[in-house]
C-alpha cells in the first residue's frame, strides 16, 4: 500500500506542473496607437501601463470568470456584469488586463 501512494506522488506532481510548463497561451499585438493596461477587467479600474503599437503581450485568461456588481438605477438594485471583453495579460513580467479591441 506504501508502495503504490509513493508511485502516486512521484507520478502526480510531475504531470501537473507539466502542464503549467505546457500552458498554451495565445500571444497578441498591439494594433492601437496606444492601449492602457488595468488594474481589473473594466474602464473603471485605473491604469497601470500604457502600451505602444506594436508592442506583444501574452494572454492568461479572458474575463468570463470576472463578474462584477454593478448598480442599475432604473431596476433600483445590483446586477452582475460580466464582460467577456477583456484579457488577462503578461507583458514585461507585468500581469494585467486589456481591451481585445486593442489587440490584434
């Protein structure tokens, strides 16, 4: 019994951190004069960097699992938003989110 819960951990842990070296991450370019880089998936987030045209980034994520409260005066109550919008990117070891229209 010993011997099958060391062969579990010396195959477990190999094979999921080869699928963190693995990670397929789609790769964009900049197609904007500029494109700002924020603190979250929306325009009310501040910006941290702006990019050039041309510049690379890599995406992490999209924002389908980043849901958000929104106020809506007319229904008098909270709405979640979600914006599907918007990337999770790398870009000079800096991890932020991005407008997909800016990228190409």
């Amino acid at each position: 019994m010993i011997i099958l819960i060391i062969i579990g951990v010396i195959c477990y842990f190999p094979m999921k951190y080869y699928h963190y070296l693995t990670f397929d991450s789609s790769e964009y370019i900049v197609a904007t004069k500029m494109a700002n880089l924020r603190y979250g998936p929306g325009r009310e987030f501040s910006v941290v960097r702006i990019l050039s045209k041309g510049d690379k980034v890599l995406q992490i994520t999209d924002s389908s699992y980043a849901r958000r409260m929104v106020y809506n005066v007319e229904l008098d109550s909270f709405i979640i938003v979600s914006d599907y919008k918007w990337l999770k990117i790398v870009n000079n070891l800096d991890t932020r989110w991005i407008h997909k229209s800016t990228l190409e």
